[in-house]
C-alpha cells in the first residue's frame, strides 16, 4: 500500500467522480482507476460501488476514509514539523492549566513536550475552568490541561485521556480518618472548606448540587482560592472537602485522603483545543499526555 494510493482514495471519496478527482490530482483518469483497484486488492475490500452513471462509497470505504483522513492530516503536520525543525525554525505553544492538574498530570507532559521539542517555547497560564475554555476559545491560549467535571464548551474539542475518583479529605485525627471510604452524607454534620464560588462557580456549583442529591446542604465555614490552601485549611482541623485523588500528594502527613463511595465520583482528566484550530504540535502532545496517563498509578491506596 502506498501513501500516494490513499491520497488518490480520499479525493474519490471526495469527488464521488473519477474524471473530477483525476483532473484535481493532475493525473489521466486511467493510471487513478488502476491505483484505486491496486488499493482495493490489497486491502481485500471494494471501495466504491461503480455504475456507468455514478459512484458510491461502499460502507468498508466510508469506514476507511475517516481513518485515513486523520492518518495523512497526521502525516502532513509531522513532516511541516520536520521540516520547521531542519530550518532550525521553533515557536510559542501557549498551554493553560487548572491548578489542580498541577499534582496530576501537567508537569510530566509540559516536562516531556520540552524534552522532545526544545525548539518551541511553552507559555504557561494557570486558569480556573471556565476561564480556561473561554480562554483557547478566544484563541488567547492554543491548548489546555484541565480536571472537569463534565460540563463543556461548545465549539472545543476534547480529549479524555483518564478519570480520577474524587476523594474526601479531612484531618488525621477525626474520627472517619480510620475509614478507607466514605459515603457523603455521613459528612452532612461537618464544617467544609471549599472554593469560593467567584473563584471556581462551576466546581461550586457541582459541589452544591452533589450535596444535596445526598440529602443535605453543606455548610461551608471557610472559604479558599486554591487547593493548597483548601489542604491547608483541612489540616489545621478548620474542616474537610472533596477533592481530586491526585490532591492526596498534598500534606499527607496532616491530611487523611478516603474514597468517596456514595455516590461514587470521578473527575475527567482532558487535553482541550479549539474544534477549528490545530495548533502546531497538538497531535504530539496530546500523544504524549496519553503517555503520561497510561504511566500513572492510583493516587489512593
């Protein structure tokens, strides 16, 4: 199978016509029609259904040209990338992350993209989710990585590349610490710190709405802008929270870290782009944070 072949597939797919897709290729009609029969005999499969009057992809070609779409839209950026390299030539790649990737899986991608392409220079902007999409929206940022809930922004695409179960934390020495998991409306007595809601409205707003489906409201005695201080709070006894596991690398000498079990919960870990914008290497680091996740263990144990 040669690359050319499928070329001459898509733009047959793409045209429904062989003269047409001839005449766009710069090439006699003939030598098209014998590389497409060539492609079809040795994949074992017919491409198009043809009549004198017509042509029609076959559902084994419309299966075929997704893929193959993607694989020569790959194959086309890494040899721009190549070549951008060879004329010594780099660039910005502006990434915006929530801060609670920051003890996930941000640093070992942002780490590895830098190790592979020193050529590029990474600009990073930590951001709260929305802010975050509305930002690569807005073209301000080419990409993020985030930990979401599940609410989305039209327009952008998203790829998960792992799910996190969300976790209780709370101090060493209360009395459910010696648990290994935790049902949330066991915690409908206990003071909470959380997020004020003018920092992170959405994980605000999805804390509320799961305590409540649990049976209470919570009350909410201190109120932080970051995890770090969110943690900090939990270990000086001022109350407990639901955090990402990947939080329970955070003073766990302080802070005990227990499964949430009822309702189970998980939050999603995303690399997150414009739909109609590719920025130069995308398809490279959302490679490598496929990489990094598949490395990465269990946070609880």
């Amino acid at each position: 199978m040669e690359l050319r072949q499928l070329r001459y597939f898509v733009m047959v797919a793409e045209t429904l016509h062989f003269g047409r897709a001839a005449e766009q290729l710069h090439i006699a009609q003939q030598p098209l029609s014998f590389q497409i029969k060539r492609l079809e005999e040795e994949i074992g499969v017919e491409l198009f259904k043809r009549t004198t009057r017509s042509v029609a992809l076959t559902p084994a070609g419309e299966a075929l040209l997704a893929d193959v779409r993607v694989g020569l839209g790959r194959i086309d950026r890494g040899v721009e990338v190549a070549q951008r390299i060879a004329r010594g030539e780099g660039g910005k790649l502006h990434i915006g992350y929530t801060s609670n990737s920051l003890y996930s899986v941000m640093p070992p991608i942002v780490r590895q993209f830098r190790e592979r392409f020193p050529q590029f220079e990474v600009v990073l902007n930590e951001l709260a989710s929305p802010a975050l999409e509305h930002k690569i929206f807005s073209e301000e940022v080419d990409v993020g990585i985030l930990l979401f809930t599940g609410a989305r922004v039209s327009g952008l695409a998203y790829e998960t590349i792992d799910h996190e179960p969300v976790a209780i934390a709370l101090p060493k020495s209360h009395p459910l610490a010696d648990r290994a998991n935790i049902a949330l409306h066991e915690l409908a007595d206990e003071p909470f710190v959380m997020f004020a809601r003018s920092a992170n409205r959405q994980l605000f707003d999805d804390f509320i709405a799961l305590c409540h489906l649990a049976g209470f409201s919570p009350r909410i005695t201190q109120e932080a802008a970051t995890e770090s201080a969110i943690i900090g709070l939990v270990a000086a006894g001022v109350g407990v929270t639901v955090v990402a596991s990947s939080l329970s690398r955070v003073r766990p000498d302080e802070v005990a870290y227990r499964q949430l079990i009822d309702p189970p919960l998980t939050v999603e870990v995303a690399v997150v782009w414009k739909e109609e914008k590719q920025p130069p290497l995308l398809q490279e680091l959302r490679q490598i944070a496929r990489e990094v996740s598949q490395r990465a263990g269990p946070f609880l144990s």
